[in-house]
C-alpha cells in the first residue's frame, strides 16, 4: 500500500462536493454556500450560477449542458448561462434530500438521495436510486440503499458501483441497455471507513473519499487498498481525477466540525495529488 500527500490548490469554500472535471476546468458544488464554480488547474475560481436550494452532484449532458442536483426541492437542474431551468422533479420519489449523481454515456442519470429528513433529525431510513431518462421520467432502478452516495459506470458501461455510506461498503450492479440494474452484490466492504463521493480509473481502481477518517483510498473489488492519502484533522467529502493527464486527484476536504457547516465556516477546500493510474474516461479530461 502507498501512501501519499495532497498539496493544497484552493480553500475558502464552505463544503466542496460533487466535483468533476471537464474541458480543462473543475467542476465544484459549494454546498453550503450555495453555489457551483469552475476551477482551473492554478486553483483559480470562477463562479458559474448560485443554486438556492443547496447544489450537490455535477454532470453533463451529451451536448455539454451542464446539470447540478438541487438537493432540499429535490430537482435536477440545467445551468443556463448564470441561472437555472428544471430539467427533472424528483419530488414524488425521493424521500429525503437529493444527493449525488451520474449521467451514463446515453445521457441518462443516477442520482441518489438521504431517504430521510437527516438534517431534522429523522430517524434513518434506506433510500431509492433514482434513473432519469433522457426525456425527463423518473423511475427507480433500485431500492432499499443505505444512504446512497458517490456513484461511477465502469466496464465500458456494463456496471455501476455506489457508495453506500451508512454500510461502509461499494455496492455494485450489472447494467442494461436502458438502464436497468440487476445482480446487485457487494463490491468493497470498507470496514470502519464511511465512503461519500468516489471516481474511477482507467485499470478499473476506484478512489473513495472515507468521509470518517479522512482518507481518499483507491480500492480494488474485493476491498483491497492500494494507495491512501491521508488528510489529518479534516473531512474526505469528495474526490475526482482529471488534469490535463488524468492523473491529478482533486479531493474535496473539510476542516471543521459538523456543526461549522451550517454556520458557514469556510472550513473547506480542494486539495490536489498526483497518481499512476488516469481517469477512466480519457474523453471527459
């Protein structure tokens, strides 16, 4: 196992989630800050749109347009310009706030939600994955998840893995041609690490942020690490590989405690490391 240290690229963010890299920028959701940003390989910031309702998951369309999840009205929103248009309600299926998600080569997108009224103190419920086709339906695709999170596709399509966070493991299902999930099984038992957001490489690693330890892990299926960074005194939010290479991980991290995000600490920040191993999907970087 390698261990490795991140340096750091930007801070003054609140909460960073959902990054992802695409033409030559990151992609990042302040959440608790209420905005999303573009951020150049420098660490310098560009402010794309505020999102009221709390952006978390990025993606992009086939034809570059951008979608953030608005998480506490549980919709999914197109970036037009500096505003925002509904691209999908996910009200009437979704039973707690909308979280992260994945837009598939097709153009459809996994998104996930809470379940559960976490922030008010619910008790803890599992929770559906949710499939947004490309003409706006919703369905559910599984059920039953245990705080759904993080997600990535991997063998050119025929997979997807999602981090369940409240179970401490990878769970990963077959993929169909519409979308469908099936043989749904076990990828990584994590032990005592709690994963939030992950992204994939190209020798099939996947790279979870351990949101309890403060860890970014490239796990292998089956649960073995090979190489950790380590975070001390922070939270690991989210990560995501890009760069002009691929092989620059940007891991979202947070310095405070819980408490802090709600009182808009600007505890949060992205930190960068190099890697061995490039993205996955080459296309996007």
């Amino acid at each position: 196992m390698k261990l490795l240290k991140a340096q750091m690229l930007a801070d003054g963010f609140v909460f960073p989630e959902g990054p992802r890299w695409h033409k030559d920028r990151l992609w990042v959701s302040d959440m608790w800050d209420f905005r999303v940003y573009r951020i150049a390989a420098n660490g310098n910031r560009e402010l794309v749109c505020d999102v009221s309702r709390r952006p978390s998951g990025l993606g992009f369309l086939n034809d570059g347009t951008p979608i953030v999840v608005s998480m506490s009205d549980r919709k999914l929103m197109k970036i037009v310009g500096p505003g925002l248009a509904e691209y999908a309600d996910l009200s009437k299926h979704a039973r707690g706030d909308a979280n992260d998600m994945i837009v598939d080569p097709n153009g459809r997108i996994y998104v996930g939600n809470f379940g559960y009224d976490l922030f008010g103190g619910a008790e803890q419920k599992l929770a559906d994955l949710l499939l947004v086709d490309t003409d706006g339906s919703v369905r559910v695709v599984a059920d039953g998840l245990d705080f759904p999170n993080g997600m990535v596709i991997k063998n050119n399509g025929r997979s997807l893995v999602v981090a369940e966070t409240w179970s401490n493991r990878l769970t990963a299902f077959d993929r169909a041609a519409n979308g469908r999930l099936s043989r749904r099984r076990v990828y990584a038992d994590l032990g005592d690490r709690s994963p939030d957001g992950i992204c994939a490489d190209a020798e099939g690693g996947i790279w979870v942020s351990c949101f309890n330890t403060g860890e970014f892990v490239r796990v292998l299926e089956g649960g073995r690490v090979t190489h950790v960074v380590k975070c001390e005194g922070k939270r690991a939010v989210a990560c995501q590989l890009g760069g002009s290479d691929g092989r620059t991980l940007f891991c979202c991290t947070f310095a405070g405690e819980l408490e802090d995000i709600h009182c808009r600490k600007r505890a949060g920040a992205i930190e960068a490391v190099r890697v061995e191993v490039p993205a996955a999907d080459m296309a996007e970087v």
